[in-house]
C-alpha cells in the first residue's frame, strides 16, 4: 500500500510540489527517493497516485499519475466524545479517525477530568490529520469546538437517530438499528466518571436513544471506536 500524504489542493493531472512536514516527514522518515509511487490526498475527496519526479533537502516534487475522487460515506456518522484525560485524547481522536468517524464534537460533561485548555482544537485536529493517512482515508473528520451539554443537546435534531451509549440502556443497538437506512447518526460517549443523570435525562427528552454495548466496560478513550464498529455493521456499511 502506498504512502498517503496530504495536500492543501490536489490537481487532476499535471505536477505538483509538496513542502512543508509533509515534506520534512517523507524524506526524513520515510526516505522518499526519485522514482516512487506516493498517494496524495486533499482530504476532502480528492486522492491520487503519484510518481515522484523530484527530491530536494525541503520539497519533494510529484506528477499525477492517476486522479479519483472519492465520495463521503453514504451515512454522516458523528461521535459526541467527552473528554478524556491527559494522553488518551489523542488515543481517542486516533481510533475514532482510523474507525470512520466523519465529524467528532468534543463535550464537556459535568464528570469530565480532562480540561479543554487553548490549543486542544488544534491539537485534535492535528491528531485526526495524521489518523487519517495511518488509516489510508481521502476525508479529514470534522472537529468541532468544544460543546456544553447545552449545545450537544442543540446538535440532536440534526440527526436522524441520536443514540447514548451507556451501561444502563436496555435496548439493544440491533434493535434500534433494525430496517433503519439514516443519513445521519450521531453517538454520545460519556466520560470516565459516566454521564449524570441530569445529561442522560437531557438527551433522551430530546430524542436520544440509550443503548448498551454488551457486558464489557469500555474505556472512554476506546467507547467510541467500539460504538463505530457495532453501528457500521448494523447499517451493513461494513
């Protein structure tokens, strides 16, 4: 499988230069020579093979060989993902990317450890970026700014089903799935501490679903990756 790089803007055909740490990373890390194949990607659909047909100490130069673009799932899959502490944000964003979320809407739930600090909007989005070409994907997911449970609950009429993910729900997620084609779906991932009763009554007078995920526990960091597997395969995406 070949390398994936991403590009500000990905031409059909002709030649194109790439600088930048995308740049610093191929030939620093990868040892991209002269003479490669190499995938690029605007991350908004566009992706093509490429022949490198130039390396310098800070640009590598490409020609398109091949030009597709690639269409968005069929189903926006948007996970609401309460903060997690310290390293496992980035742990979180990562499986949530390489698992196939479109849009990921971080939530400051009253039993959140992790802070919301200036540059975690950017961090985030740097974390899915890199996801994106570990996992091979022509779409970069959507990162929101931070959202109160106000504003999450705001977010649920956007969708076609809104689902809560918790220990408590007592319908299954075939269930609720069953002979269901949205083109939206939108789940919500509580923290650690779990979700209040206060939030999980806010979500489900305003149409969220609670769910269970089986027996098993999972971490924050990981609830989501879970919950994106088990919806893809009851919507038979996978």
């Amino acid at each position: 499988m070949l390398p994936l790089f991403l590009v500000e803007n990905l031409p059909n055909s002709g030649s194109l230069e790439i600088d930048g740490d995308e740049a610093k990373h191929a030939i620093s890390a990868l040892r991209i020579k002269e003479g490669e194949l190499i995938s690029v990607t605007d991350g908004r659909g566009a992706r093509a093979d490429a022949l490198v047909i130039g390396v310098t100490r800070k640009t590598i130069a490409i020609e398109i060989k091949s030009y597709r673009f690639e269409e968005n799932s069929l189903v926006k899959l948007t996970v609401v993902q309460a903060l997690t502490k310290g390293d496992r944000a980035r742990e979180t964003i990562e499986l949530l990317t390489e698992a196939g979320v479109n849009q990921i809407i971080p939530w400051s739930a009253q039993r959140c450890v992790g802070q919301w600090k200036d540059d975690a909007l950017e961090k985030w989005r740097s974390w899915s970026k890199e996801a994106t070409k570990q996992s091979r994907r022509s779409w970069i997911p959507e990162i929101s700014n931070i959202h109160s449970t106000n504003d999450v609950v705001s977010e649920l009429s956007n969708f076609n089903i809104s689902l809560i993910f918790h220990e408590s729900g007592e319908r299954k997620l075939s269930q609720v799935l069953q002979d269901k084609s949205p083109s939206s779906l939108l789940m919500i991932i509580g923290p650690e501490g779990g979700i209040s009763e206060t939030e999980l009554s806010a979500f489900k007078a305003s149409g969220a679903i609670e769910v269970a995920m089986g027996q098993p526990v999972f971490r924050s960091a990981h609830a989501g990756a879970a919950a994106l597997a088990a919806v893809q395969t009851g919507l038979r995406i996978w």
